[in-house]
C-alpha cells in the first residue's frame, strides 16, 4: 500500500526537480525509479547486497574452487528471496536435478553399450 502512494509522490517530485533544471539533462535519462518500503523489504535489498559482495570476495578468494564450498540451491534461494522472487516455477527442484542425472547416465550407458557394435559394424564394412 506505501508503494502505491510513494511512487507517484516520488515521480511527481522528480518531475518537479526536472523542471526546475536541478537536475541536469545527463541525468534525466540515468535516473531509474525504484522505491522500496517497509523494513522487510530494506532487509531484503540489504540481504542481497550482502550476498553479492560475499560471492564476489569468495570467487575472488578461491577462484574455481569456490563453488565446491557453496550449496547451490541454498544460494539460489537466498538470492531469490533476497529480490523477492518466487523460485517455485522458476528453479528446478533437488527431485527434477535427481532424475535429469539419471535419464543423462542412462543415455551414456546406453550409448557405451552401442558404441563397440557400431565400432564392429564399421570395422565389417572397411573389410
């Protein structure tokens, strides 16, 4: 409900800064409006902040070992919640990772058991 109020308040107040030449023609463009509310949602922002600047320390750290370190999912969701971004639909779940695996070892083994027949059946046709 805050945000419904404040965006226009905010955009009127802008609008007016524009017109009165306070704010320079270089600006006008850059200036993004993004207005947050609450402290739930300043915890948030803050949480994401924080995240990042971990994730960029750690890589930097420990450059390709860093994601050995991390549970992935968790990261994801962090993340996620941090932007306030349902994952449901959007983030495969520990189950669908699970069975792509398999369906991915058991194409491999099928195709291992394939290839000495196909090797064989080359090999006939060179003769």
């Amino acid at each position: 409900m805050a945000n419904v109020v404040q965006t226009p308040s905010v955009r009127l107040y802008l609008g007016r800064l524009k017109h009165k030449g306070l704010i320079n023609d270089a600006l006008k463009e850059a200036i993004n409006l993004d207005v947050t509310t609450g402290s739930a949602a300043l915890g948030r922002g803050t949480e994401f902040n924080s995240i990042s600047t971990f994730i960029q320390t750690m890589q930097a750290t420990l450059g390709d070992q860093f994601s050995t370190f991390i549970k992935m999912p968790e990261m994801i969701a962090r993340v996620a919640n941090s932007l306030d971004i349902g994952t449901s639909e959007l983030v495969k779940t520990e189950q669908e990772l699970q069975i792509e695996a398999q369906q991915r070892q058991q194409a491999e083994a099928q195709q291992a058991a394939i290839a000495p027949a196909i090797n064989a059946q080359a090999k006939a046709q060179q003769e």
